[in-house]
C-alpha cells in the first residue's frame, strides 16, 4: 500500500463533504498538473491519503483511500487529465496544523513541504506514520 495527500480548499471541497459521501465516495477531478495527475496514476486501489484543507486552514483533517481507479476526467475538455474516486475513511481526532508539521523534524522531508502548491503529492510510509501518531490515531 503506497500513502499520499490530496489538497483541497474547503469552498471547493470540504472535508465535511467527503465524511457525507462515506464509502461511496466522491470523484477527485479537476486537476490540473502532471505530475499531480501522474501521482494518481501511479495509485492502487487500497491505497490510503491524507484529506488536507488548503489555503486558510493549511491542516490534514482525515483519511481516505482510493477506492476507483484512474481513468479520464470527465470535467477536462483537453482530455489529457485523470482522476481517481476516493471514500471516507475516518476524521483524525486531532487535525494537524501546516505548522505542527514544519516544527516535526520527523516530516522536514515531505513532499507537502517541499512542492507546497503540488495537489496530489506521495507520503513516505514514515511520514504517514508520524502524522497519524500524532492526530492521535
């Protein structure tokens, strides 16, 4: 199982809305980069993401995992970008802040903090491990 983080801004698509799709699930679409659009080609269904609210909040909220495959983007008209269906999983009991993340030594890796704008981007096994520990699960 590989381990990513999807970005996204709340007023586009909150984590409140992902928790009320459940299992069902929701589409990923919409973006726009290759190499975040590669990152979801490269998934396998299992594979878990951390849930991150971007621009004002700046904090991983929960946890989903892939649940469909890649295929086309039905919302590109260019026909050149994918996406993937991810479900619900659960909430981390403790949100972490961007902050509590640049003050760990343990995540000075992650992706999250090197290609920032990047939406769809990988998380080490111990980066994930870290970031669960400490939302508290």
């Amino acid at each position: 199982m590989a381990f990513w983080l999807f970005k996204s801004e709340p007023s586009s698509w909150s984590w409140e809305q992902q928790l009320q799709r459940g299992a069902a699930g929701e589409p990923w679409s919409g973006v726009r980069n290759f190499q975040a659009s590669n990152n979801m080609k490269a998934m396998q269904l299992g594979d878990r993401g951390f849930f991150y609210h971007s621009v004002r909040e700046k904090r991983i909220m929960g946890i989903v995992e892939v649940i469909g495959p890649y295929r086309p983007d039905p919302t590109d008209s260019s026909g050149r970008f994918g996406l993937v269906d991810v479900g619900a999983v659960c909430a981390l009991p403790t949100p972490i802040t961007l902050a509590e993340i640049k003050a760990n030594p343990r995540l000075s890796g992650m992706a999250l903090l090197r290609q920032s704008r990047l939406s769809v981007q990988p998380v080490a096994e111990k980066e994930w491990r870290e970031i669960c520990r400490m939302g508290g699960l």
